[in-house]
C-alpha cells in the first residue's frame, strides 16, 4: 500500500463533540488495520483516558503516544518511553507562575496520575471522569512532572521566553489549556520513533488532526488531513481538510485513501 500507517489524534479529530467514535469511522479504521496499516494513536490525553475512550480491541492493536509525546507504549514493539520534565524545572514553572498570575488553575501530570494545587471539578471544562488529588505547593514541585497543565490568563510569551529552551509550551483548546512537556517530548518524535521501530518511512504515514500540537505531526508526515473544524494554521499546512469530527471527517479521508488504494489495485491486475 502507498499509505502503512495512520496516525490519529482523538479530541477535535476522531472523537465528536460527545467524545465519541462513530460506527462509520470505527469501520474505516477497522479496514485500514484489515489491510495491514498500522494504527498510531497521538493525543494530549494520559493513559486512563485513552482506555476510557477507545473500543478495547484498538488497545491490543495500536502504538499509543501519550501527553503530546511525554510518553509513548506499544505493547507489540516493547516500546516505552517516558520524557519528562526534571523536578527542578517544574518548581521553577510553579515559582514563576504562582507569583505572577496566583489565580491560574495549575496541576500536573505524573505517569498517569493527575494532581493539583488547588480543588477544581474538571469533569465539565476537560471531559474526564474524576479530579485531580490535591498536593502543597512544596510536594507539587518535587514531581519530575509528564505534563504540567494551566487553565487561566497568563502571559504565555514570558513563559516561552523564560523556559524556551527547557520546556515545549503549547496553547490548545482555543486558547484555554497551556500544556507543558519536556524540550524531548513532542507527537512527531514519538511518532516517528515509533514508524522507526516499525520499520516504516515517515513519507509512509497519513495523519489527521485539529490543533497545534499536530502541526509538528503535519510537517512530518507523507500526507495530512486536517479536520474542517482544525485550526487555520493547520489547514493551510494539510495536504487535504476533511469534513469535521462531527460529520465523520476521519472516516471521510480514510474511505478516499482505501477506495484509492482498491483502484490501483485493480489497475495493476487489469495491466497484468
């Protein structure tokens, strides 16, 4: 096939507005694994919500990267990898953050685990089941943090200037989610750490997405869709925008590449 590898992300792309996987494109990604295309999975989401989201066959089957590449498993590859950010710099995000902006929502994430600062119900603004645990300020930062996450106004510019050479800085969700990674940790490094393993090239991969954290993903990959609901910046990158992920826009851009892929199938054996 032309195409070897599909690499998915999951809020805004696969998942609908509900958090959702549609029967439609749960069969287009099914047809994709029955031709033998591998299935990568590269979200901004720890481990629980992924297994709360996928159907449970996908968890046997796919590579996982995890927490915008914090942390990547595959099971089949014996992959598993975790990137995080050193204890000391997360004290230095906490310091600068509490003393300049003491009303941001701050928490972190560690290996799956999810803590706080402060009690907040998460469960309306970031779709997940349960909160984090609340740790002091003084326990927060001895964490050798996967992922620390602020939800609040702050000037995300002087953060970028303070830690750019420490820290990936990325603002999602429309401008209300600051998600924190090690420098190491990105979607297109795990990614393409995992189509190594694979022993795929990058040019063999498709991938599909909506936001800034996919634009790594994008640049890297052979060919991209982006979701009509994406961000501008990603459109104008993709190789194609596709529906949005309300009307099944993964399961519109993986049809075109299946029917394509039957086409010149049958092309070859017409010529033969």
């Amino acid at each position: 096939m032309k195409y070897s590898a599909v690499i998915l992300d999951l809020d805004g792309t696969l998942l609908n507005s509900d958090k959702k996987i549609s029967a439609r494109s749960y069969n287009s990604v099914m047809a994709c694994h029955e031709q033998g295309m591998k299935l990568i999975f590269a979200t901004a989401r720890p481990p629980r919500a992924v297994k709360e989201f996928l159907p449970r066959e996908w968890l046997d089957i796919g590579s996982f990267v995890y927490y915008n590449g914090a942390m990547t498993a595959c099971r089949q590859l014996g992959i598993n990898v975790h990137e995080p950010i050193h204890s000391s710099i997360t004290a230095a995000v906490f310091d600068h953050c509490v003393s300049s902006h003491p009303d941001l929502e701050i928490g972190i994430e560690v290996q799956d685990e999810w803590f706080s600062l402060k009690e907040v119900d998460y469960s309306t603004v970031m779709n997940v089941k349960g909160n984090p645990v609340v740790k002091s300020l003084e326990e927060l930062k001895a964490y050798d943090a996967t992922k620390i996450l602020i939800t609040g106004t702050m000037n995300v510019e002087a953060l970028r200037e303070k830690f750019h050479t420490e820290l990936n800085i990325l603002v999602t969700d429309n401008g209300t989610l600051i998600q924190i990674m090690s420098k190491k940790a990105s979607k297109e490094s795990a990614v393409l750490n995992v189509l190594a393993k694979l022993g795929l090239p990058k040019e063999a991969a498709v991938v599909f997405g909506d936001d800034h954290n996919d634009i790594g993903l994008f640049r890297a990959c052979g060919r991209s869709y982006a979701m009509g609901n994406a961000i501008q910046e990603l459109k104008d990158i993709a190789s194609r925008v596709t529906e949005t992920n309300d009307n099944d826009g993964v399961a519109a851009g993986l049809e075109q590449i299946l029917n394509a892929e039957r086409k010149r199938n049958a092309l070859t054996k017409w010529k033969k």
